[in-house]
C-alpha cells in the first residue's frame, strides 16, 4: 500500500520513484490475487479474480511502458547535454 511517507522527488530524469513505487504494489497485489485464485474454488469468485490479475496485468504493462519512455527520455536529454560537452 502507498505510504503518505512517499514523497515525489520532483526531479527524476531516468526514472520515476512514484512510479516504481505503484508498480511494486501492483505486482504485490497480482501475486495476493493469484493466491486467492489457487485456494477459491467458487466459480463466480475465480472468474472474478481472475478478470482482477489481467486487468492488474494491464497496469503494469502501462506503468513499465511509462518508466521506459522517462527512461528514453532522459537518455536523449543526455546525449544532448554530452553533445555540447565536446570540446
């Protein structure tokens, strides 16, 4: 879960710690999910669960194509800023 003690850093270039953040309790909610999927029986609860884990799935999908493209991003900044270092 979130914790108010996650601060922004507010200058991320390669990476985002929020970001990051999300997707580690996504994933820990994906595995609490596929728990529940092994040990629930119930037909109605497993379809459920299951529609939880892709839709989880999803995010994190979502949330990894986000931390590449700052990941791009930043790079690209680099390259740029390296390119007026050459003497």
């Amino acid at each position: 879960m979130l914790h108010e003690s996650l601060k922004c850093e507010h200058a991320c270039r390669n990476t985002c710690a929020m970001l990051t953040s999300i997707l580690r309790e996504e994933t820990e909610l994906i595995k609490s999910y596929e728990y529940i999927l092994k040990e629930c029986d119930y037909p109605d609860v497993s379809s459920f669960v299951r529609h939880l884990i892709e839709s989880k799935s999803r995010s994190i999908l979502k949330i990894l194509q986000k931390l590449n493209e700052l990941r791009a991003r930043g790079e690209i900044g680099d390259g740029v800023m390296a390119s007026y270092d050459r003497p």
